[in-house]
C-alpha cells in the first residue's frame, strides 16, 4: 500500500513560490490562509536554501494526538485528514505541529478565528470523492482522479516531489548518486538505504 | 494538668493522623488514550468513477505520475 509523502531537494528549489500558488489555485484557498510556503535559510547570504514547507502527514501526527473533539484521521494511503463539521478551531493542533502546518482563517471584526485548514495532499475531506462540498470545504481531490498534489506537479525544478514514500525517496536516492554527493551525511542509509544495483556508488565529500 | 496534656497528645496524634492522611500511593501520571477519530467516514481514493474501486489500478497510476517527476526516467538517461 502506498504512503503518501513529501521530499523537497533544498538544493534544487529555486524560491520560486510556484508550489504555494498551484496551492492556492487548486484548492481555492482563502487569503491569509497558507497550506503551503516556502522558507528560506540565510537568505540573501551565499549558500542560502530553502525549503518548501506544508503539512508533512506524519505517521504519528502531533496534531491527532492533541485534538480534544478527534477530528483527525489516517487514510489508508498515509494522509491526514480532518473533518471540519467537528473541528472547534481551539488552535491546539497549531501549537502541536512542528512544520506549523494548522491554519485558521480570520473573519469579523473581532478576529473570530474560524475552523482550521491544512493541506490535504490535494485528497479532499470527508465528504464524498470530487464533490462540491468537498471541493468548498477541503478544496481539489486530485488524488481520487488518479494525480499527484498540485504543488509537486508544478515544482518547475522538480524539487518538492510528492507520491508513495518508497517511489519518490528513490527518485531522490538516484539523484544524489548522480550528483556525487550527500549520501556520506549522517543517517542516510537509515532514512534511503543501501544503493541499489547497476547505480554508482556515492563518492564521499566528492563536488558535483 | 493532667487534663491539658491529655488534650496535648490528642492535638498532635489528630494533626499527624491529618497530616499523614494526603500520603497515599495513588497513581500520579496520567496514561495516555489516543482518541478515536468522531467525524463522518470519508471515502478511499479508489472509490470514484474513474477507478471503480480498483485498488491496484489507482496505485499503478499514482506510482506512474510519480515516477514522471524524475527527469532520468522520463527522458530514459541515468544522467551524469
């Protein structure tokens, strides 16, 4: 069964911000309201990175945890849901998170916070597949029609891949073996595992 | 005298017995429950007209897209 992840390559996201429009197109999400964004380390200095940054759909999700009324769920593909019809947006789930993936649209004159919204991997809610309460609520089921999320489809550099956790973690294993490098950093062959035959074996602190 | 002394000892074995009274040995760490999810059911990726609730076929084509991210097997070089 897969298990939907996320990988962004830092050495390959340009800052381009594509990811979070497609995220914003696709879904109709409201302003102020950012499911996606990218973050960048030491901007402006050489070397700088960044990093595109959503919900991360964990396998022991915070967020599920916290949730005082368990409106969170696990589909069998590994995404994290919620049903808003119960959430109470008490913001727990917020202060939880370490990718600060919750969000919570503000309305009114008085800042009334509304219920939260996260993304979704693009696979809707729990409402029926690629309807219109699930489209107004959740926003686009591209995962019901067979596609990946917006954002990693429309990645220009490919950076942020989205899909089964062992497919894309190889895409991203045999780039770096391309590169020449970042295999010999700590804890690689636990989080990708040994080369696999016929690619070359990574050489050690050798440049690109 | 020996009134007020009765009446002493009474004083201290009812505050030791007061006092003793708030040492049990009752369990102090909460056990976490995960709780069990309460919102509606939400229907599998599978189950829409394209897929009829073929399983396989909806994960055959969501490795295919995947895979389509990779410039090395779309254009068929290892690169280098």
């Amino acid at each position: 069964m897969a298990r939907m992840k996320f990988i962004c390559d830092v050495n390959r996201c340009i800052e381009c911000n594509g990811c979070v429009t497609a995220c914003k197109n696709a879904n109709e999400v409201p302003w102020g309201v950012n499911r996606r964004r990218v973050v960048t380390i030491n901007d402006g200095v050489p070397g700088e990175r960044s990093v595109s940054v959503a919900c991360m759909h964990c396998s022991d999700a915070p967020c599920m945890a916290v949730c005082p009324v368990d409106c969170f769920y696990r589909q069998e593909d590994g995404v994290v849901l919620h049903d808003k019809d119960l959430c109470i947006g008490c913001g727990y789930c917020f202060y939880a998170c370490p990718f600060g993936a919750p969000q919570f649209p503000q309305a009114g004159a008085f800042g009334l916070r509304g219920k939260m919204d996260k993304c979704t991997f693009c696979a809707g809610g729990p409402e029926a597949n690629n309807t219109a309460d699930e489209f107004r609520k959740y926003g686009e089921n591209r995962i019901a029609q067979g596609k990946l999320p917006a954002c990693a489809e429309m990645c220009s550099t490919k950076a942020l891949l989205g899909g089964d956790g062992d497919v894309i973690a190889d895409i991203y294993r045999q780039r770096v073996f391309v590169r020449g490098k970042g295999a010999e950093v700590w804890g690689w062959g636990t989080a990708y595992g040994p080369p696999k035959g016929g690619q070359p074996a990574p050489q050690p602190g050798a440049k690109s | 005298m020996r009134t007020m002394r009765a009446i002493a000892v009474a004083g201290v074995a009812l505050a030791a017995a007061l006092g003793l009274s708030a040492c049990g040995e009752e369990q102090q760490v909460t056990v976490y429950q995960q709780g069990k999810y309460k919102g509606k059911p939400d229907a599998q990726p599978w189950d829409s007209p394209q897929f009829g609730g073929k399983e396989a076929q909806w994960e055959t084509e969501i490795n295919r897209r995947a895979l389509n991210q990779s410039e090395y097997s779309r254009t068929g070089r290892t690169g280098g």
